[in-house]
C-alpha cells in the first residue's frame, strides 16, 4: 500500500485503457476474417465476374497479407479513415458521425429517466424496509431486469400507440417520439440502479457514523439524505457510469424495435446489407464509447471516494 | 429453499412454459404444420391460442420455441461454464504469462457490450444455431474465467492444496478433485444468472434476424414475426413475450434465492 498522488493514479487509469483499444480494434479487424469462405464471395455471390471479385478483393485490401491489412487498417482508423460502404461507397466514419447525434439524444433521455425513478425507488425501499413499499420496489427492480427490451416495446407501443393513440409508433420526428424508446431502453437499468441504491442505502445506515448522527439529534431526513446518501449514491454512480456504455448495446435493438434512426439501427441494417466495412465502424464506434464509460467510471471513482486511491 | 416464497413463485412461473412444452411433446404435434385455411385464426376449440400468419397454430409454436430457448440457453451456459472454468482455473494455478494472456483475452470480450459483440460475431459467422452458440459462448465465458481464477489464485497456497501438490497430484488431478468442489457454490450462482441472460440473448438475436431462421420457432423469431403484424393480431407479439419474460424472471428468482442459499457475495 503506498499513497501516490491521485493524478499519478488516473495516469495509470489511463494507460492501462491502450492495451484495451488496441485489443478492441484487433478484434473489430478481425471480425471481417470470421465470415466464412471467402468474404467476397459472401458478398457478391459465387457466380460473380472475376473482374468485379478482384476490385471487390482491392477495395476490402484482401488482395494483401494478413500483417500488412492489419496495419493499413490501423493506419486508416487513426487518420479518420475507417473505409466506406461497400454498398454505396459512402465514408463509414461521416455516417457513424451523422447517426450518433440520433442515438446520443436517446441515450441520454434514457439514463436520465432511469436515475429519477432508480433513486427514489431505492430510497423508499431502504427507508421502508421490510415493509409494503420496499417489497413493491423489488418486484418492480426484478421485473425490469427480466423484462427483454425488445417485447418491452412492442408492448408499449400496443399500449400507448394503438389503444390510447397517445403517442407515435415509430421514427424520431414526431413530438413525444422519443417517450417511448426512452422508457424501453431506461426500463432495466432504473432497475439495476434502484435495487444497487436501496442495497447501498441500508448498508450506509447501518455505519457507526449514522448511528452517532442520529444520537446527535440530527434530523431524520438529513442523515438520509446527507450523511448516508453520500456514500450510498458512490457505487449508485459507479454503476450508473459503467451502464453509459451498456446503454449502448441495449440501443442496438430498442432502435430497431421503434426504427428510431441511430447507430444501432444502422449497425442492423449494415449487417443485413451484408456491409462488412460498415458494421465493423458500428461496432468499433460503440465499443469505444464503452470503453471510455468504463474509464470515466474508474476515474470519476478514484476523484469521489479517497478510500479507493489506497486499493489501487 | 422451498420455503422461500421467491421460489414457489419460480416454480409457478416455469410451470407454465414448461406444461406448454409436455403436452405439446405428449400430444406429438408441432409447429411447422403450415395450413393456409387457418391464417391469423382467431382461437378456437382446435387451436387454442389462434394461428400464425402462415396458419400455423401459436400454442404449438410456442411450445417449441420455449423449448429450443431453454436448450440453447442451457448449452451456451454449460459450454460456456465447461470453457471459461478451464481457463479461469489454469490461469489461477500457473499466473505468470499463461495467466496475463488468457485474462487480457477476457479484458478484450469485456470491452464490448455482450450483446453487441455476440451481434456483431453471429452477423459476421452467418445465420445458423451453431453460430448462434457460438457467438453467445464467446461472450459467456468470461464470467466463469474471472470468478474461477480469483478462486483458484486464493486457494492455490492453502496449505492442504500444497500438501496434495508435495504427495505429486497433478493440475488436471487437483482441478477436477479438489479445487472444483470447493469453488463450485459462486460459478452456480454465476450460472443460474448466466442462463437467464442467454437466455434474453439468443432471443434478441432472433429478433433481429442473426439467430435461429424461419421456419424453426423460437421465442425471439416468433416476437419478430409478431411485430410485423402487430396492428391487426395483436396477440401473436404478446404470448411470445410473456412466456421469455415469465422463464427470465423464474431464472433470476432461483438465482437469487441461490445466491442467498449458498451465501455467496460478489
């Protein structure tokens, strides 16, 4: 145990994150080589023209060895060149850029959803534990994680969009558009976050520390809401910056339920032209987000909680 | 444990699905029986819950689809289990580079949102269920390496695993024999949740058209081809659904009740 300087340690934090990109991006290079047989092939059938096969075989660089398409690959993805459509030649970073706006926007109506139900479920299960309410909130939490997002929507939209014609079915240009993806996608993580609220809640009460404030004569509310709320909202908000990037894979299919213009949807209709370059941006892109929440997370930690500078 | 309400009313959960599934076995019927009379049949005395678009009836679909959801789910988990173990455990015993390659391997899966790399693999291997396993024990291993090896590294310089070590037992020998059993209760409580994720996984895969193909049924396909006709037969996107989420939320229940049975935390 020796105490470096919080910098030094974020340091670290941030260089141990290089190995892991450079790990993400060997595999997002080599997904290309998993399709099976020859990828041209795949892509425009066997009985296509040698001439087309051989500029589709250039234009994916598979005409090269396995090291010198790795390289050129990285080079590329640091010059801002990560390859283009082979559907319509259009650059795969320009579109990824024009599609995160769409998913950025759902992401964070999402999260911000899920942390005022997540929060006040958790304290009122702690505050009332054991009793009517902190029961009803743990059916709620174990609901949310089981329900699967994709029949989560359709249900909604069944319910809010066909019966009650309240709100639209799909697209994102709509006024209230964003509602219902927003309550699909937010659904499980406001259920992970209040069942990790109300655990850290009651073991926060239960520290000496509490206790004496409360001996003290301090007001009911206060210690909840001071004393312990500040250590039990640390791992509330550790967790909730690891789930930034989860959101993301979650978008993946909430996008494709309420066809909602993002990167997830283009990830699946990538996939479904068979746009190799295309979805290996998608995943590339998404893969980084989550890396850096990860690394948010762990930073965000080592600044809020001294405790944890002396594990590392 | 059967006096935990959270597990009778596991119980009660699964036992829909799973009587669907016998008496559909029982009565030898199945669902790819395609009958163009019977297109979107409202339900009837002969096809309980209604028919498919393609006149096929729901309920017997269904019953395959719980029980391909369930065989997928308990083979990716068994596979994935049997895999990550071996891993976790050899890089627990030996450390040093065999222990930094094998666990920088899983750092890479875990650089993904599971769902997203089990996407991106089963859209990359092509459509088919063995790529689907494969895809999802891919992404499932890592949780068994992880939980393995910081078991096996605590245990390794116990006193008595030394002592089987000085008599000349084996690694093979003392995984099998003795580090297992005493690792056992954390990788079941791992497994149980393991299943009831696969579980949501293989049928998000499905639903998005990577996973199990038409005309095989599974929970996930069956949602997706529900959805499409959602405006006018409302029904066939709900009973797909409601069967998933009633075995997810079983899975999860005994997985809980699990957890707290054996007293594990993590």
């Amino acid at each position: 145990m020796c105490n470096h300087s919080i910098y030094q340690l974020i340091l670290v934090r941030l260089l141990q994150t290089l190995p892991t990109l450079l790990g993400v991006v060997t595999l997002v290079f080599f997904l290309l080589h998993l399709v099976p047989g020859d990828p041209v092939d795949a892509l425009l059938g066997e009985t296509a023209q040698a001439a087309d096969r051989e500029a589709m075989r250039q234009a994916l660089h598979l005409d090269q060895p396995l090291m010198v398409q790795y390289v050129h690959y990285l080079q590329g993805l640091l010059h801002g060149d990560w390859g283009k459509s082979i559907i319509d030649q259009h650059d795969v970073l320009a579109r990824l850029t024009e599609r995160a706006a769409a998913t950025f926007r759902l992401a964070m109506v999402s999260l911000l959803l899920a942390v005022l139900m997540a929060v006040p479920l958790g304290y009122i299960a702690a505050r009332r534990h054991g009793q009517t309410a902190d029961t009803a909130a743990m059916v709620f939490s174990l609901l949310g994680v089981s329900i699967p997002n994709f029949w989560l929507g359709p249900m909604l939209i069944l319910l809010f969009s066909v019966t009650l014609g309240w709100l639209p079915v799909s697209g994102m240009e709509q006024p209230g558009a964003i509602i219902l993806p927003a309550i699909t996608l937010g659904t499980a993580l406001a259920a992970i976050l209040s069942r990790m609220a109300r655990a850290a809640w009651l073991e926060a009460m239960a520290l000496d520390a509490c206790r004496t404030a409360r001996a003290y004569g301090v007001s009911e509310l206060r210690i909840w809401w001071w004393h312990a709320a500040r250590l039990a909202l640390l791992p509330v908000l550790t967790l909730f910056t690891l789930q930034l990037g989860a959101v993301l894979g979650g978008a993946v299919i909430t996008e494709t339920v309420f066809d909602w213009p993002g990167l997830g949807l283009l990830t699946i209709e990538a996939i479904q032209r068979r746009d190799y370059p295309m979805v290996q941006g998608c995943v590339l892109l998404i893969a980084l987000c989550y890396v850096l929440a990860n690394l948010l997370a762990d930073v965000l930690t080592l600044i809020l909680d001294p405790r944890q500078r002396h594990v590392a | 444990m059967w006096r935990n309400s959270a597990v009778r009313l596991a119980a009660g959960c699964l036992s829909l699905p799973l009587l669907i599934c016998l008496l559909a076995l029982l009565a030898g019927r199945n669902g790819h029986v395609v009958n163009l009379d019977s297109v979107l049949a409202t339900p009837s005395a002969s096809h309980w819950l209604g028919c498919d678009a393609l006149g096929r009836d729901v309920l017997d679909r269904l019953a395959e689809g719980v029980r391909l959801s369930l065989a997928i789910s308990l083979s990716v988990v068994a596979l994935g289990a049997a895999l990550g173990i071996g891993i976790g455990m050899l890089a627990g015993w030996y450390g040093g580079w065999i222990d930094a390659l094998l666990m920088r391997l899983a750092d890479i899966v875990l650089s993904f949102p599971g769902i997203l790399l089990a996407i991106a693999l089963a859209a990359m291997l092509g459509p088919g269920v063995e790529n689907l396993l494969l895809a999802l024990v891919a992404v499932g291993w890592v949780g068994f390496a992880r939980l393995s090896r910081v078991q096996v590294m605590s245990l390794r310089h116990i006193a008595w695993i030394e002592a089987l070590r000085a008599v000349g037992l084996g690694f093979p020998a003392i995984a099998m024999r003795h580090l297992l059993p005493n690792i056992a209760a954390p990788l079941l409580v791992e497994a149980s949740f393991g299943v009831a994720a696969v579980m949501i996984g293989e049928a998000g895969l499905s639903f998005l058209g990577i996973g199990v193909q038409a005309p095989d049924a599974s929970l996930g396909t069956m949602i997706r081809e529900g959805t499409r006709l959602m405006l006018t037969s409302p029904l066939l996107v709900v009973w797909p659904g409601l069967l998933l989420f009633m075995l997810v939320m079983a899975i999860n229940l005994l997985g809980d009740a699990l957890r707290d049975h054996l007293d594990v935390r993590y």
